[in-house]
C-alpha cells in the first residue's frame, strides 16, 4: 500500500450488540470512507480496550465475533482495509510502554473518563481512586500506541474523544524529542458533524444506555414489532403530521433517497396513519438489512473463516509496518544487541563518551493566552520561534512546508531566534528532510 495515501484509522471497541444507529453513524459512514482514492484504512476490533470496562471472557469473545461479522457483512472487504484485532499486534502493547515512559501524569490525571470517575467517587463520598484500575488511567496511552504505530495521519472519533487524540499527539510529539527524530506523526482528529445520530424506540438518541435499540440484525418479525413500537403522537389519520421531531421520519430518513424522504414528507402533510407509516418504515429498513442480516448469519455461522481474516490482516500488518518500525525503535530507546557495541580498549572506564550535537526538532505548544505556537530548537538554541496561530492545526500546517520545503523559510510566519543565522536554520531543515527522507526509504523497503 503506498505511502502516499492518507491515513485513516478507525476503532471498534467489542462491546454489545450493533444496533441501527451504529450502522448508520458509524458502520455505513466508514465503509464508504474506505473507497475513497488515496485512502489507506485501518480498521481494528479494540478488544484489548474492552478489557477496562469487561472482564467477561465469553462476551468479549461472542462481541468480537458479532462486531467482525457486522462489519464484513456491511461491505468492508479485508483486500482493499487493513482489518485487524488489537490484541493480534503485540507491538502495540510494546509501542504502549515505550509511550508510557515519557507521557506525562499529569494530562492523564486531566482524562475526561478518569476524571468523571474521580467526581462519582467524591460526591459519594470516597476515596478518589476507590475502584479506579490503572488499566482505566492509561486507556489514553494505549489509544495512543493504536494510532502512532501506524503513523495514521487522521481519526474519525465524536467529540468526546478529541481529548484522546491530543493526547496522542503529545506523546508522540514528545517521544519524538526526547529521541531526536520525528519518529511518529502527529494525527488529526476528524469530528464528522454530518454523521447522523438516530433517535431510539422513545425519541432520545438510539443507545444501549437507554434501552431504546434496534438490533442490526433483529429477524424481520422483531424488527418489524420494534418498528411498531416506536413513540408516535395521538393525531389520527387525516390529520397533517410533522416531520420536525418525528423520530419516525427521521429513521426513515435515515435510509430512504432524497426522493423517497421528499414522498414521506408529503405522506406526513397529507395525514398518513401511523400504521401505515410505520409499515412503510419497516419495509424500507428491511430492503436494505435483509441481504447484509442473511451474510451476517452466514459469516457467524463459520466463526474459523472470520479467525482467518483477522489473522491474516494482522501478520500482513505486523510485516509491513509494526515490526520494523518497534525494531526502529528499540533501538532508538537503547534496547539494542550488544554483541554490536564497539568498545575502545584504550578508553578508561570512567571517560565520558564524545558529545554529539543535538539534532534539531519541532516543538509545538500552547501558552496561557489559549494560541498555538512552534519553535525549532537544537539543543537549548532556539533557532526559529512561530508568530502566534489561533488553531493547531495551522502551526501544524506550517512546520509541515518547513520540513517538505513547500514553505520557504522567508515566508514562514516566524522569526530567527536571538543571534542564530538564516544559514543555520536551513542547515537544521535539510538535516530534518534528510532524517524523513531515511526514514520514509527504511518504511518502504
């Protein structure tokens, strides 16, 4: 798979049982994502990540094959995505150490889900660890490992989970610089706004929480009685209905074309019954679950084929890029073989080794007025500090052309550090390009 693509990696945690509002926000979104020219998909069942919130052997092995069998049956084809199980790549627990080393407590101790469990136990009236795993604590750092062992350069999460992407971008950013070397790329949160989030049985939002699911994969009579069950008003038939608010609508919105929403919308004004709303629901979801509910019992009926194909992603994974990037790694950790080490004879035990100059690095960060900035370092110089950026991704825009030479360093929106010559910064810039152009030659071999 060309390096040239965009990368995009996406999550499946193995929990629960899919339900219509999955495939529609999640399911069916992606997969047609995943066609999109100049797209590198990753796809992985996060079954390590279950753990936290599961200790249920036989449910974390039923949820991996029903979450699996979903997304094949939905249309994701193994020979054009990478699909994968988590706990299939060790290197990503041993990626999740080495991160581990340098990610600072304290934005962990800042974690959206350990932080809401700290609140619950203080107005309870515990301790503020009580029941808190460390498996819990470090979720973010395993996320993290998910995303930078393939360098993914974007993930589609909801909002909530923006959080997690930041923080992967600082430990990479951070290993980086404690190593000398942009080893990882630093990937982009995607918040799809336009996914659409269907309403469940009583109008909230479709969740397991609420109890107001569809199964994906209900048989027709229990889809159809569901379809019947959803909450309705008390206008009889004859009588003009909105649309606006109408979880019925907006379900069968959900999969209807722009023709047949627009006919809906004129059944709706013109007093269609509920019954008979409901009915032409029911047919329309049918239309289209009906041959993906008929592969997905095929597929569950023969859970060996569906072993085979995540295994199967996961070494073709594990040999074009996890290997040998954590054998990159450890040696740039100091985990190496010794057999190799030159040692000088004449040298006495206790002569310090030769200094090496630092290699130059980019350094992005926030100050106190809430805007982003960047600076290239080597050592303790600072050879160029950015003007102020009012987003992320804008500075990191700007570091991007500086090190592909697309931006030319007089019409960078930065200044020369104190005392550092013009010359200087672009000898530290073509030793970055020389250090990306090695290291994308090693990826690709």
């Amino acid at each position: 798979m060309p390096q040239s693509r965009t990368r995009v990696l996406t999550g499946i945690t193995t929990s629960g049982t899919p339900h219509l509002g999955n495939y529609v926000g999640a399911v069916r979104p992606a997969i047609a994502s995943s066609r999109a020219p100049g797209t590198e998909s990753f796809f992985f069942l996060a079954d390590l990540h279950s753990l936290i919130k599961a200790q249920e052997p036989e449910r974390t092995q039923r949820s991996t094959l029903e979450i699996a069998a979903t997304w094949l049956a939905a249309g994701l084809d193994p020979a054009r995505v990478w699909f994968y199980r988590q706990s299939d790549i060790p290197e990503i627990t041993e990626l999740t150490w080495f991160l581990t080393c340098v990610a600072g407590k304290g934005i962990l101790n800042r974690a959206h889900a350990y932080k809401a469990a700290v609140d619950r136990n203080r107005v309870e009236g515990e301790d503020d660890d009580a029941g808190v795993t460390a498996g819990l604590f470090m979720y973010p750092v395993l996320m993290a490992a998910d995303i930078l062992i393939f360098n993914a350069h974007k993930v589609p999460v909801g909002r909530d989970q923006v959080q997690h992407i930041e923080m992967a971008r600082d430990f990479g950013q951070r290993f980086n610089h404690v190593y000398g070397r942009e080893w990882f790329t630093l990937p982009e949160a995607v918040v799809e706004e336009h996914v659409a989030t269907l309403p469940g049985l009583d109008g909230r939002k479709m969740s397991k929480s609420y109890g107001n699911t569809i199964p994906l994969f209900a048989p027709p009579a229990e889809l159809r009685r569901l379809v019947f069950s959803i909450v309705t008003d008390s206008r009889a038939p004859g009588e003009p209905k909105d649309t606006e608010g109408s979880a019925l609508f907006q379900l069968y919105q959900a999969f209807a074309t722009a023709e047949e929403t627009a006919a809906f919308a004129r059944a709706y004004a013109e007093g269609i019954g509920w019954g008979e709303a409901k009915q032409r629901l029911f047919d329309l979801v049918e239309r289209e679950i009906a041959p993906l509910r008929e592969r997905y019992l095929d597929l569950v009926s023969r859970p060996g084929d569906i072993e085979d194909i995540l295994r199967d992603g996961a070494r073709r994974l594990r040999e074009r890029y996890a290997t040998p990037l954590l054998a990159q790694l450890r040696d740039a950790v100091g985990l190496r073989d010794l057999s190799k080490l030159r040692i000088d004879a004449s040298a006495t035990a206790d002569a310090a080794p030769a200094a090496r100059p630092a290699p130059p690095v980019f350094k992005q960060y926030r100050e106190a007025d809430g805007r982003f900035y960047f600076k290239l370092v080597q050592g303790d110089r600072v050879l160029l500090q950015s003007h102020a950026f009012d987003a992320p991704r804008a500075a990191g825009q700007a570091i991007a052309g500086l090190r592909r030479g697309t931006l030319a360093l007089a019409q960078a929106p930065a200044a020369l550090g104190e005392g550092v010559a013009e010359s200087e910064v672009q000898a530290a810039l073509e030793a970055l390009a020389a250090a990306d152009a090695e290291r994308a030659a090693k990826e690709a071999s």
